[in-house]
C-alpha cells in the first residue's frame, strides 16, 4: 500500500452521516460486478436494514476479467457476472428490480471525451431522474483502473443538474494500486478521507463478496491467466471501517 494512503487511513476520522437520517433513496454506481460489495457492501446493507431504498447500477459488463475463459463466451461470461451481482446484493438486501446493467465494453468504459461518452451520461441520466436519490457512492475519481475513473465522471456529469446530491467516493484499487499521483488529490479534499464503521455488517458484506465466485476462483471461468481477488486485496474490505470521500 501506498506509505501516504496508508497515513491518510490511520488519521481517518467518523464520516458524519447526518444524511442517511435525511433520505429516502441512496444510488451506488459500481463500475464491474463485485465493486458494490467490495467498497460499500457495508453502508448497502445497513441503508436497506433502515428501510432506505438503494439502487445500483453496474456501468461495464465485467467480461475482461477472463478474456480467454474455456467455459464462456462474453455473452455467456456477462451473465454470470450479472446473476453473481444480482445473488449478492439479494444478501445484502437489494431486490431485483433496483439493479440496472448498462453492460458498458469492461476495461474500455469511454471517459469524457472519447466516442460514447455521452450516452452512458444520458442512460444514466434517465435513471437518476427517476429514482432522485439523496446520496450517491461512486468510485473514487483517481481510482487506478480506468474503469472507475470514467463511471466517475459519467457518474459527475449526469448529477450536474442535481447539486443538493451528496456523493460519497469509494476506495477499489487505490488500496493496492494507488500510486503518490492518485492518492495526492486526497490532501487537498476537506476531510479527506473518512470512514463508517460496519462492524455489524461485517459477516453479510463477506458473504455477498463471496457470491462473486468468478472473481475468487479461476476454474468458474476455465482462463489460467484470468483476474481474482487475492486474499491480500480482499483483506482491505474485510475489516471493521468502509473509506469514503464525501465530494
């Protein structure tokens, strides 16, 4: 990890969540299926035990995580993804109807500028409008994979006519990845980076994470070379504290 993350993380304070006794809908923008759990799996299941709706959307398909899979197509790897997403926020409480899949090319999410972009930015847009949430948890703006760093700012450029919503930045692979010019926007974000204890979410958050068998377990997808959670990125999530930045 990163020696200044790791100094952010340790002088972490309580996010104030003031908010959360205010709405009554809360949507998460995860850019691959497993995020959701990952980053704020936690804050999900406590929103939904208050009886707090909350809404996903998964902005990419998650099918380059095993390009080469022996057992599955891309078609036939998106919707196992997508069912592993659907079975883990049943865990954490989130029904069918509130998740969204707008199967954006994984690895190739078009950030502003680049050919799509403002079509993910209307798609998302739309929904926004209809569900009006009072809170939004989004990937972290300079989270290393590119992934989430354009679910950011699709995510920013849909909100632009909504400026009383909050937005809480969650942490991926900064953890991990982050090097001194992704974490160095931290110091200069009031706050900077706080945290929600989740202690008593602990076991349900580990279960959806675990619902994401693909990314656990190389032979779901039969590719020798495919992408999984090590127990070493995993044991970022498994603690007692989820990292937010609120924007």
């Amino acid at each position: 990890m990163n020696n200044q993350l790791q100094h952010l993380l340790e002088s972490a304070t309580t996010i104030n969540t003031g908010i959360l006794l205010q709405i009554e809908n809360c949507l998460v923008i995860a850019p691959h299926p497993d995020d959701e759990s990952l980053g704020c799996g936690g804050l999900i299941s406590s929103l939904r035990q208050s009886g707090i709706t909350v809404d996903v959307v998964f902005t990419t398909d998650g099918t380059m995580s095993h390009p080469n899979s022996q057992h599955t197509d891309t078609s036939g790897r998106c919707a196992l993804r997508e069912k592993e997403a659907t079975n883990a926020l049943e865990v954490l409480g989130v029904a069918d109807q509130n998740v969204t899949f707008l199967r954006g090319k994984d690895s190739a999410l078009p950030a502003e500028g680049e050919e799509g972009f403002p079509g993910f930015v209307n798609q998302l847009a739309t929904l926004i409008a209809r569900i009006r949430p009072g809170l939004v948890l989004v990937p972290y703006e300079f989270d290393p994979h590119r992934d989430h760093r354009a679910s950011w700012q699709i995510t920013m450029k849909a909100l632009a006519a909504y400026p009383e919503v909050e937005v809480w930045q969650y942490l991926i692979w900064l953890y991990t990845l982050g090097k001194d010019q992704d974490v160095a926007p931290l110091t200069n974000i009031p706050g900077g980076i706080q945290y929600l204890p989740v202690n008593q979410h602990r076991e349900l958050k580990k279960k959806a994470i675990a619902q994401h068998q693909s990314q656990l377990d190389l032979q779901v997808f039969g590719d020798p070379d495919g992408f999984i959670l090590k127990d070493e990125v995993l044991q970022n999530f498994y603690g007692e504290k989820e990292f937010y930045i609120k924007q």
